[in-house]
C-alpha cells in the first residue's frame, strides 16, 4: 500500500466522468493505443486522451462508453498527440486495462466524491 493522503490531498484530484466521443488508432504510439475523444462537461468542455486499452476493446465498443478521467494532471506529449487527460483503468497483472466507469449513467463532468 502506498502512502495515505489526507482527505485535502484526494480534494485536490479533479476525477470527473465523461462519454467517449471518437475513438481513433495511434499508430505512433510506443505501445499499442487509442486516441479518446471525451465530453466531460459543459466546464470541463471536450478533451483528448491517449489510452493503452487495444488489447480488450474494440473502436466501436468504445463510442458512448462513460469513463473517469483525472482532468487536472498538466498535459502530456506523447509523439505529436497532447493528452489533455488521463482516462482510468485498473491494470491487470497481463498489462491489459478494464477502463473505471460508473456503475449507471451520470451527467457528464459528474464529479467523483
């Protein structure tokens, strides 16, 4: 187990949930990935994530699929693609990731308390 953090510190995490626009291949990507389009809001607005989730879903299962995304982690270069967010997965001891998401739909931009 890692450190604990005080109930301010997990305050701080901006987790929100947002449905998965589109959904593209990233073939520059080191390992295999896809390029997220994700509504999470009207204050969140539409932001980009890359994502390493080739190995479970397919495009078309993604598109509408609700996922947690951590919005205030600064972006993240990977090649020429921004990631403006980071979509959350548990990871398996295969490296395969089963994406977070909420057990029923929620408005987009739903904070995680």
């Amino acid at each position: 187990m890692k450190k604990e953090i005080t109930w301010e510190e997990f305050e701080n995490i901006e987790i929100r949930v947002g449905t998965i626009l589109e959904v593209e291949d990233f073939p520059e990507a080191r390992k295999p990935a896809y390029k997220l389009t994700i509504d999470l809001g009207e204050e969140v607005g539409v932001k980009r994530s890359s994502a390493q989730i080739t190995k479970i879903y397919g495009k078309d299962d993604l598109v509408g699929k609700q996922v947690l995304c951590v919005c205030n982690f600064p972006q993240k270069q990977i090649g020429t693609f921004f990631s403006e967010v980071l979509t959350m997965g548990f990871i398996l001891d295969n490296g395969e990731v089963i994406l977070a998401s909420a057990e029923r739909s929620v408005p987009n931009g739903t904070l995680l308390r």
